[in-house]
C-alpha cells in the first residue's frame, strides 16, 4: 500500500476519533493535537488494525512515536 492511500484512510480514521479534521503529517505526534489521550490512542489503534487488515503487536506499538511511525508499521505490515 502506498503513502498517500495510507494517509487518505488514516485522515478518515482520525476525523472519526476526534469528530473534526486533524492535518496528518509524517512529525504529528498527540502533544500536537487537543484531546489526543490514552484513550484516543487505543481508538485509533483498534481502528487501524480493523481497517488495514492487520494487528499492531506492543513491540510495534512500543516505536509509534508519531504518525509517520504509524504509516511506517502499517507499511511494514501490508507489505
């Protein structure tokens, strides 16, 4: 799967996350967006997982440090 499709279907998770648009970029990380908690880590996560056909194992979510890291893994897993 390519970056920019990535990008596309993760814009579309995060707008459900958050009920508003988040501007997604490779250095995003939660300090950078209102409301980002633990919570909506695991909602997001789920999300992923559920959308990708994949499962983030806690190695894996142990590097996510920011959204690049999430396009990174979910590359990775795609693959």
């Amino acid at each position: 799967m390519i970056e920019t499709e990535i990008y596309s279907v993760l814009s579309e998770i995060f707008e459900d996350v958050f009920m508003r648009e988040v501007a997604l970029r490779p250095d995003l990380t939660a300090k950078d967006v209102d409301g980002w908690d633990s919570f909506k880590q695991i909602d997001i996560i789920i999300s992923v997982e559920e959308r990708f056909g994949i499962k983030a194992g806690t190695r894996d979510l142990d590097g996510l440090q920011s959204v690049g890291d999430l396009v990174r893994m979910i590359q990775s897993k795609t693959a």
